[in-house]
C-alpha cells in the first residue's frame, strides 16, 4: 500500500483545490487528523490518511450525480480512478453515511454497491471528519454537528441527518479515544 497517498493528495486536490477551495482546506484537516491516528493503526495508517483526504472529492461539481456525495465519490474512486477498494470503501461510509442515505432512499443502493469497511477504520475516518472545521481546523464533534446542522439548517435533509447521527458520532470518537490513549499506555 505504499505510496497511496502520493497518490491520493494530488488527486483529491485536482477535484477540489479550485472549485470547492474550503472544501480542500477540510480535506487536508481531516488527514492531518488521520496522522494523529497513525500509531493505533499500524499498517492501515496510510489507507486512513488515503481515505481521509478523498472523503469529499463526491462534493467536485464533475463528480456530483445523485448528490449524495459518499456514493458519488465512492463511484469516481471506484469506476474512474481505480481507488484500492478499502479506500473507496471508506468514501462511501464516512461519517453515518448509511443514515444519510437511508434518509435519501439511497441506502440499498449504497450498501449493495459497497460493503462496509472494519469498525475501527469506519471510527477513525468519523473521528477525524467531525474533528475537523470546514476550514480544516481542529474542533470537537459536538461543535462539529452544531455548525454542520447549523449551516444547512435543523429542518433539512442534512440538519436532520447529522442530528441522528450525533449519538453514533459522539461514540465513534470515544471508541477512538480509548484505543488511541490504550495504544500511547502500552510499553516500548
């Protein structure tokens, strides 16, 4: 798996450093705060960072289909870009996806066409999503899913989504939490 995210940084920066540059900006957070992870994840370390940066590209105007954009990212990275299947994976499940989509008619679809990754990456990936601003500054996930319902709204598709999720959020980053300060307790 080396050199996945030689690979990873300059594509999800063609998709989205110019037309969705804040976008970018969170992306490169959201890896940032995947590195953090590295020493819990041994040898998935790079996949996560891979994972990370590409969460978003489904937000790139060229790439945007069902605007759903885990399933339309998950697709590009799939069909087009010929991603590794863990990383496309993790694209198409980042943060609750499921419930999103389930609230979009769209959960079949996604779990037909992309199996869930392990628990402990989907943990991560949520972690480091909704730890991380729109501008790709640190943060904490109850203020993360405040500005999220926030910016689009309580009564939308979206405020009500991550509303939902905020308890599976919220445990996700404690389940990492835990593992990450077990992982720094262990002896050289």
């Amino acid at each position: 798996m080396t050199g996945l995210t030689e690979w990873a940084y300059p594509l999800a920066e063609s998709l989205l450093s110019e037309p969705l540059p804040r976008r970018w900006k969170h992306s490169l957070g959201v890896a940032e705060r995947a590195r953090t992870l590295a020493p819990m994840l041994g040898p998935d370390a790079e996949l996560l960072e891979a994972a990370a940066v590409l969460h978003d590209v489904g937000y790139a105007p060229d790439l945007a289909k069902t605007g759903f954009h885990p399933l339309d990212g998950a697709r590009y990275l799939r069909d087009v870009a010929q991603a590794d299947d863990r990383v496309v994976r993790l694209v198409a499940h980042h943060s609750c996806a499921w419930m999103e989509a389930e609230a979009r008619g769209l959960r079949e679809e996604l779990e037909a066409e992309f199996p869930r990754e392990t628990p402990e990456l989907t943990d991560a990936l949520i972690y480091c999503d909704m730890n991380t601003t729109p501008d790709g500054v640190p943060t904490g996930p109850v203020d993360r899913v405040n500005e999220i319902a926030g910016r689009y709204g309580p009564d939308s598709l979206i405020g009500t989504f991550i509303r939902r999720a905020e308890p599976e959020i919220l445990a996700s980053t404690a389940r990492v939490l835990e593992r990450l300060a077990a992982v720094k307790r262990q002896p050289m």
